[in-house]
C-alpha cells in the first residue's frame, strides 16, 4: 500500500489505507524483521552474509528508497542502516540499480 502506488503499479490509496499500512509495519513487520535481523546476528537476514531473503529485499528496498523516502519504512532507523549496510556489502548495488533507480526517479 505505500511502494506500488507511488510507482502507478497500482492506484491511490486513501489516508485510512496508508495509516492501516504504517501500523501494520510499525507493530507487525519491522519488529519481526528486527527480530530475525537479531536471531540471524546480523547486519542481514543471513547473518554476517547476505542471503536469497535479503536479495529478494534489495529488489524491493531501492524503489521505496528512492521514490518514498518520507515513508515509515524509510524513517524507520533500523531499517535504513539495513538497507545501507546491504548495499554496500554489494560491491555492484550502484551500477547494477542505476537503469531500475533511474526509472524509479
């Protein structure tokens, strides 16, 4: 409800939606996430290496990066150093996201 009606994979949603969406991820998703996050170790979701879990995220994290940077994933602290931390054990994140990022603007 947040990343694909930003990019018109889907429509507008109403301010009801969107709230329903941050509170789900603010009471449900960020802190299981944060909690596999913390069972795994760390920094990702495969412990000190980067697994198909935190790939699949890659894919999905960029975009709502990029075109919903105000949103409650994005503010969400834990979830940024995350992302960073994923991008830069990913030696080629910048040049392989660049045509994706760049539609995304």
């Amino acid at each position: 409800k947040i990343l694909y009606p930003a990019v018109v994979f889907a429509g507008p949603v109403t301010d009801e939606e969107k709230a329903a969406a941050e509170k789900q991820w603010t009471e449900d998703v960020w802190p299981a996430f944060e909690h596999i996050l913390k069972r795994s170790g760390g920094p990702f979701l495969g412990g000190e290496q980067p697994n198909i879990a935190d790939l699949a995220f890659i894919g999905y994290t960029g975009p709502l990066f990029n075109k919903c940077g105000d949103c409650v994933l994005c503010k969400t602290e834990g979830f940024k150093a995350y992302f960073e931390a994923l991008k830069a054990k990913l030696g080629h994140y910048s040049e392989i996201m660049a045509p994706a990022e760049g539609f995304y603007k």
